[in-house]
C-alpha cells in the first residue's frame, strides 16, 4: 500500500514539472532598477542569486536577459519582500538572473529552493537565517544579539565569522551548516537526519541529534548532549 502511495505521489510530481512552461533566457543580459515599499525581510524562491548589502539606501536591481525579465517577480507585502519567478514558469538551467539587494536593516533572510543568497557584513539586533531546499547561502561577517539558524533539505549554510552571544540552530535533512568561525556565547544545536552542523561555544552547548548526523564544535562549553541514532557530538581544535 505504501508503495502504492508514493508510486502516486511520485506521478503527480512529474505531472506537475510538465505542466510548467519552460522558458530558455534570450537576448541580451539587462538590469532593471525596481521600485518597491520599504521592508526588512527577504524571502527568495527563485533559481537565480541574491546578492545582498547591508546599506543606509534601499534599492532593488533585477538582472536577467530580456525575455525573462517580466517573469521575474519583486514584491513587498507586510515588510516582505518576496523574489520568484511567476507562477507556472521554469527556467532553464543555462538562464542568468540576479537580483541585488540594498537594505538598512536586516530581521529575516530566507531561501527556499535551488537559488544562491550571498550577503556582506550585517550588523543586526535579532536575525533568523532559513534555508529550505538544495540552494546556498553564505554569510560575511555577521554581529547580531541572537541568531536563529533552520535548514531543511539538502542545502548548505556559510557565516564567515562575527558574534552571535545566543545561537540556536535548527538542521533538518542532509544540509550542512558551517559556522566555526561565529563566536556564540550559548548555543542550542538540534540535527535530524544525516547533517552536520558546525558551530563555536564558549559557555554552554545544548546539542540534540536524531539520525546520522553530527555537531562539530569548537571552543570549551560545558556540553549537554542527547544522540538517538549513529550521530556524534565531536569537539574539534
């Protein structure tokens, strides 16, 4: 019966990939400056790269060829402002799009798909990082009060180095988030599945793991530790 059931599921979803028209990037590559209200989150769905900057004037610049252009959607609802491609689109693999974001203060950045979100320096009071999917993101150098992680799926997170005194991480899936360079004072790590999280401590560490994966962690906390599964709790010099 199970294996009916996803025989099923797995028919529908290839139904739905052949229902979307496939759009092939033509003509010359050209920006186009957007205006948009002002906002503090970003959530992007697109197979393309945000490439973010931390700045005192908002500004929003699409970069793709001519005929995808139109197709490419920049919104701001309740203080979101949301990139993707229109509804019933996909692009092909060879299609070049970028979308480069100027923006003052920085609450939420999320990723969701096969998409890159590469951002500078950023100095926050709070800020939530969520990765959903098989894309990429990396972080500069990032100083916030608190730093809420989530990953789910296959992709992968990248912060270079900054403090975040309070870190909570949730890793779901095969993704891997690679934050040894981040000085936490408090970290509270959770992986469920087969990904690795790699965080630095210096008081205290709370990791949880459910599955294969594992923590890696630098620096000398005192460590409070619950594995279920073949995962490991490892501390590396």
């Amino acid at each position: 019966m199970n294996k009916i059931i996803t025989l099923f599921i797995a028919f529908i979803a290839v139904l739905g990939l052949n229902s979307c028209q496939k759009v092939i990037g033509q003509g010359p590559v050209v920006t186009e400056e957007r205006n948009v209200d002002a906002f503090t989150r970003i959530e992007s769905e697109f197979p393309g790269e945000v490439i973010l900057v931390q700045g005192a004037v908002q500004l929003v610049k699409a970069q793709a060829q001519e005929n995808i252009m139109k197709d490419l959607q920049t919104t701001v609802s309740n203080g979101v402002l949301k990139i993707k491609i229109k509804n019933g689109l996909r692009l092909s693999t060879g299609s070049s799009l970028k979308v480069y974001v100027t923006i003052p203060v920085i609450e939420r950045l999320s990723l969701m798909g096969s998409g890159n979100l590469v951002a500078d320096d950023i100095v926050s009071e709070d800020i939530d990082l969520k990765l959903t999917g098989s894309g990429d993101m990396h972080i500069g150098n990032l100083e916030c009060s608190s730093l809420y992680s989530e990953l789910t799926g296959s992709g992968s997170m990248t912060i270079s180095g900054g403090n975040a005194p309070e870190l909570k991480v949730r890793l779901t899936g095969s993704g891997d988030l690679k934050a040894q360079n981040l000085s936490a004072v408090d970290a509270d790590v959770r992986v469920t599945g087969s990904g690795s999280a790699t965080v630095r401590a210096s008081r205290t560490l709370n990791a949880t793991i459910s599955g294969s994966g594992n923590i890696n962690y630098y620096g000398n906390p005192s460590v409070t530790q619950s594995v279920t599964g073949s995962g490991k709790v490892k501390r590396k010099d």
